[in-house]
C-alpha cells in the first residue's frame, strides 16, 4: 500500500481555480474540488501515476469519459486517449481524448495489451454489470498496467442515502443543494446509479486478487460533498455532521459515515 502525500504546498499557493498558474499545472477536476480529504487523495493518486507510469508515450482508455478528465496533466500531455461512453452528449462534450467511441464497457473489447492505463472514475455506480467491465479493463491492460477507479463507497452515509432514495432525489440535490441549474438535463449528472456489489470495496479487493492485480493504493476520504455544503448550505451540513457524529459513535474502530468516495489503484502483474 502505498503512503499518503501531503497537501502540495504548491497548490495552496495557488489564488483559486480560475488562477492561470494553477491551471498551467493542475487540472480544473482537481483545482474545483474544495480543500480537504478528496483533493489530497487525488494529488496522492497523481503522484503514485507520475512515478509508476512509464516515462514514454502513454495509451490510456478512459472507461465512461464524460468531459472532465482527472488526470495529471503531465500524464495527460504524452497520452494518447481512448474514450468509451454510452451516451452520445457526454461523447460530444469530451474535449481532451484522441479517439472517442460511443459504446458500453461492459460489452466493449480492445486487443489483449492495449493500454497502459485505464481510468474509470465515477462510473462503476452506473453499472449494472460491473465485473464484465473490470474484465474487459484488464483484458486491454498491458503487463504492469494500471487501473484507476474513482466511485462513491456504498458503506457510507451518501452511499446508503443514494442507494435507497429515488433518482428524482438525487436531480433534486444536485439543483438546490450543489446549484446545478442543469442537473439531470441529457448528457448532466446525476445519472441513475445502481450499486452492484462490486463497487463495495471489500468486494473490489477480492475481485483483484483472483485477478492477479495487486492494490497498490486504496483511500477512502470524506465525500468533497460535505464541504461543498458547509459552505452553500451551512444549516443543512450542520445537521448532517451532527447526525454523523451520532452515527459515528456507534460504529466500531475508526469509521466515519462522510467517507463517501474512494480512489483504487490496481497493478496487473507482470506475467
Ligand atoms: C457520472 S458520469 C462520470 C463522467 C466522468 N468520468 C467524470 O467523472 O466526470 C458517468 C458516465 O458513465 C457513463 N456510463 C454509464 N454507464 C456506462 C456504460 N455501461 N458504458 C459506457 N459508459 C457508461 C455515462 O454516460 C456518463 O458519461
């Protein structure tokens, strides 16, 4: 398992998101999530990708792009990006992939080796077959290729509440709660989300090593959701914290119900 980095004293330097030097070295899906545990496992992850990726052309395939990439942009420059999505909006919206097909990951192949890299981030919850993606992305990985995924953790507070509440809930958190005008409009989050049992983390992990891939980063981090909203709707965030404190309490070790989202790394062993 590989160890956690500290806040890059470069970024806090930075003015905000729209600061140009900051934009020159990170990209927007980073700079636009608020500080704290979500924005400091995604600069471990781009540190873990910067070291391990080879230093050489990169070929990536990015499993359910949408137009946001949450790449290092230094990986980014010397890629050439594969994306598969299933709906044609999201495939229009995507500005930084070479290649961009309309298609299902579950079903999609690629030839045996193709990529170094494949990253699926927040789209394993959209699934309802997962283990015929996760099949298919190791299909296409080179020897000590990586898979990143980036989902929400179904054993938490948001992930109970997403799982067991309508979609016309989730439209309607994301309108007034995060201020999404579009919200649930053709091609906009949220999209209807299902939770097969792979997207619980224990699951993942056993998955893995069946599949002779080796986790080597795996964080669990508060959901940028809970400080998004201490910030937009500070009555309704100081009710939430309030009822996970409770819940909290009750749980044993250490769990937090806010870890709402995670971030694996997977290795495909050299053969
Ligand atoms: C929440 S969005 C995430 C997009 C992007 N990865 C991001 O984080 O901004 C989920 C994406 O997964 C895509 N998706 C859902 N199920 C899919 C499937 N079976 N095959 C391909 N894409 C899928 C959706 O169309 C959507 O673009």
């Amino acid at each position: 398992m590989t160890k956690t980095f500290a806040l890059d004293p470069l970024l806090s330097a930075f003015a905000g998101p729209s600061d140009p030097a900051a934009a020159a070295v990170y990209p927007q899906s980073l700079l636009l999530l608020p500080p704290g545990e979500a924005r400091q496992s995604l600069l471990t992850v781009h540190s873990i990708l910067e070291a391990k990726l080879p230093t050489s052309d990169l070929r990536i395939y990015e499993a359910g792009g949408g137009s946001t990439s949450f790449l290092p942009l230094k990986v980014l420059e010397r890629a050439h990006v594969t994306v598969v999505d299933i709906d044609e909006d999201q495939i229009r919206n995507n500005d930084y992939a070479q290649e961009a097909i309309l298609g299902d990951i579950q079903t999609h192949r690629f030839a045996p080796g193709s990529f170094d890299l494949v990253i699926c981030y927040n789209v394993i919850e959209h699934v309802p077959d997962v283990e015929a993606a996760l099949l298919g992305f190791c299909q296409s990985l080179k020897d000590n290729g990586m898979i990143l995924i980036g989902a929400p953790n179904p054993r938490s507070l948001s992930g109970v509440v997403t799982k067991y509440s309508p979609h016309w809930f989730h439209v309607w958190f994301y309108r007034y709660v995060r201020g999404e005008k579009h919200a649930g409009l053709p091609g906009c989050a949220p999209f209807p989300t299902l939770f097969h049992p792979l997207v619980t983390l224990s699951n993942l992990e056993a998955f893995a090593k069946r599949h002779g891939l080796q986790m080597i980063y795996r964080r669990q981090y508060e959901s940028p959701r809970y400080p998004e909203m201490r910030r937009k709707k500070p009555v309704l965030a100081a009710l939430v914290d309030a009822a996970a404190k409770v819940m909290n309490f009750f749980l044993p070790g250490k769990a937090d119900v806010r870890h709402g989202d995670y971030h694996v790394i997977l290795r495909k062993a050299l053969k």
